[in-house]
C-alpha cells in the first residue's frame, strides 16, 4: 500500500511523529525542472528529503539536491521556508 498524503482533512489521523525535510527546485540552463518519482506512491515530485539533525535548510537542500541528481549544485538560493500545514 502507498503513502497516503493529507492535507486540510479533518479525517486525518493524529501525527506520532515530524519529520523536518527540504524541497529542491532545480532548473537546467534552458529552464527544463529537475522530476523524480517517488518509490512509495509512483508519482512525480520535486527532489528532495529529510534534514539531518541540526542541518540548515540550504545545506540539507544542497546534500539532498546531490544525492539525488548527482551532480554538484551551483546558485543555490533559499527561496521559502515555512511549516507543515496542519490537518484541519
């Protein structure tokens, strides 16, 4: 069974736990987005992944950005930070 995502669903469960994570948007000279599809629900999504403890969201994003394209990121610029939405 995948993930299932909620957002704004009065109908979620309680959290038992967080997870702090970054997101990448990743651009090519002509623009084209850096995609990767998900292992656990199989749709597309922008890379990125869990913060080591203690991390910044801009050295998480560069390592996360990393591993994933494998490739060194360069211009990387924290474009927003912001929490989870609740579930309500």
């Amino acid at each position: 069974m995948g993930r299932i995502e909620y957002y704004h669903d009065p109908k979620a469960p309680e959290p038992n736990s967080l997870v702090v994570a970054c997101n990448l948007l990743v651009t090519d000279e002509s623009g084209a987005i850096l995609m990767q599809r998900r292992r656990d629900t199989g749709q597309w999504a922008l890379p990125g992944g869990a913060m080591d403890f203690g991390e910044t969201a801009a050295a998480g994003g560069q390592r996360c950005g990393c591993n994933q394209s494998h490739q060194p990121l360069i211009g990387l610029v924290l474009i927003a930070q912001e929490r989870a939405p609740s579930n309500g």
